[in-house]
C-alpha cells in the first residue's frame, strides 16, 4: 500500500514536469529546428545523468543486453520519436490542438494495453477515462464545448496522434523489462540511444543553416530546462511509477496535464481561475479515482513518499 501511494506522488511530479512541453515547445518551434530541440534535450539530459547512473549500467549491463530488442524498440517510440514528432508538430499546430488530440493518449495506453499486453480492463477504468476525459477537454476549451466544433485540423495534427501512440507503445512496452535493472540505468541508455538516433537529423538541420536561427538566453535557459526536469527527472519518476501501478491504472492520469496547465498560466502568467478550472479538475480527479478502483482513498495516495529502488 505504501508504494501505491508514493507510485501516486512520483506520476503527479513526472506529470507536472512534462505539463511545461507543450508551451516551451511551441515558444521554441521558430527559434530551433525540432530534430535539433529533441537531440539537445536528450544530450542535455545524458551529461545531466551519466555521472549518476554509469557504474549502474555497467552493471546491469548482462540484464540489459538480453533484452536489447526492447530497450531498443522503448529508445525508439519513448525518447526519439514521441517528443519529435510533437516538436515537428508544433510548427504547423496550435497548442489547442495539440492537447486536445493529445487527449486520445490515455485511450490509445488502455487500448495497447488490451491488446498487445492482454490486459483486462474494466468497466470502472473505461468510465474513470471518459469522465477524465471530460474534465481534461473542458480545460482545454475554457468551458467552451463549442470550441471542439471550431477546431480546423492539419497535417501537424497527425503527428501529435502518432507521437500519442508512440507513448502508448513505450508505456505498455515497460512491464516487460526484466526485474533489476536500475531506472537511473535504464534512462541513460535510452537517452543515448534516442540522441544518437536524432544527431544525423540534427546535424542536416545545421546544414541547413535553421538549427538555430533564433536562440537567445531565455530560449537556452528554456532548452537546459527541458534537458532537467521533463527529462531526466519526469522519466525516472513515471518509470518507477509505472513499475508499481502499471499502464492501465497511470493511464486516467495522463489527464492531469492539462490541469497542471492551466495551474501554471494561473500562477506565472497571472491568469484568473474560473469555475471550468474546478470543475475540470473534480471531473480529472475523479476519474483517476474511479480508475484506481479507490475513490475514497485517492487523496490519501497523492501524500506519503517512501523510496523504493528496485
């Protein structure tokens, strides 16, 4: 039960971590090719790591090595692919549109799930994802259930799905990692694997002379965050999270973001708070509780923290 309830707190901190992606990566889309952003990030977060998770490696390396098929397939679709398809999405997308489209994560994560791993899902995590769902779209539009109907979709819109089912795919894929490898370990690899998969992409954008066209400071202060906290920590953190929980329960909790969202424009951009934003966020809540199978012991989840290293 413990664990149940630090697993809670390390998916709500992984979650506010990455809540950040989606307005640091549009602000960055016109002063940084994406490929560039999604290899600096993971490079960012290697030198970041490795000094902590080498010796780790090193020797979890016979565990690693014979499952090198699945670190490979969770470097491909959790750290190359999902975060730069949605950097190259947000060039040709608004964020509204991301989230919204982003929204269909949680299903796709329930729908893998079922069919890839066989998991039974049921009918109280099927009801606690609509209702998250609901509550997670009604932030988004600002309580405004027209504006879904207003939404024109692009070609950008596309690969925000496809980075969603990118997520699914790594989500799903880490109940199969064999017990014993460390999770600061298991980071560093995938983030070597995924920055080095993205460097000849980098390096063409370079070529291209659209790398860098337009960092300055705050756009440099902005990528070392990106490299820190949604990466290194956020990573670690659902990880171990998920290890406990598994996919299908962290699933309804995905909709957190968009609650964490609007938290932030509320606290740093001065926003007001306004009565979507409660109910919203009941609606998320919730969800998650009717998901976990406990809604009278989902605030008790979200407070003791004990460590665990497996």
């Amino acid at each position: 039960m413990f664990r149940r309830h630090q697993s809670s707190l390390f998916l709500a901190l992984a979650l506010l971590m990455w809540s950040s992606n989606f307005i640091i990566g549009r602000a960055l889309a016109g002063a940084i090719g994406p490929f560039t952003l999604a290899c600096l990030r993971w490079l960012i977060a290697l030198a970041v790591l490795a000094p902590f998770a080498w010796r780790p490696l090193q020797s979890a390396w016979p565990l690693i090595r014979g499952a090198w098929p699945l670190v490979m397939l969770l470097a491909a679709s959790g750290i190359a692919l999902t975060n730069t398809l949605l950097y190259l999405a947000l060039k040709s997308t608004s964020a509204l549109n991301a989230v919204v489209i982003n929204s269909a994560t949680p299903v796709l994560v329930l729908l893998f799930g079922a069919l890839v791993a066989r998991s039974r899902v049921g009918a109280g995590q099927v009801f606690g994802m609509l209702l998250a769902l609901c509550g997670a779209l009604l932030i988004v539009v600002r309580g405004d259930a027209a504006a879904l109907a207003r939404l024109s979709f692009a070609g950008g819109d596309y690969l925000v799905l496809a980075a969603g089912a990118c997520w699914a795919c790594y989500t799903v894929s880490l109940r199969y990692l064999p017990a014993g490898i460390p999770a600061n370990a298991l980071m560093l690899l995938l983030f070597a694997l995924g920055g080095a998969s993205l460097a000849p992409f980098m390096l063409a954008e370079f070529a291209r002379g659209d790398a860098v066209s337009g960092m300055a400071a705050p756009q440099w202060l902005a990528l070392a965050y990106l490299g820190v906290f949604p990466s290194v920590l956020a990573f670690i953190l659902y990880n171990r999270a998920l290890a406990v929980m598994g996919s299908e329960r962290a699933a309804p909790w995905l909709y957190l973001m968009p609650a964490f969202g609007a938290l932030m424009s509320v606290m740093f951009l001065g926003e007001a708070v306004h009565a979507y934003h409660v109910a919203g966020l009941a609606a998320i809540f919730a969800g998650i509780a009717c998901g976990n199978g406990q809604p009278e012991g989902l605030l008790a989840r979200l407070v003791p923290v004990r460590k665990i290293v497996r």
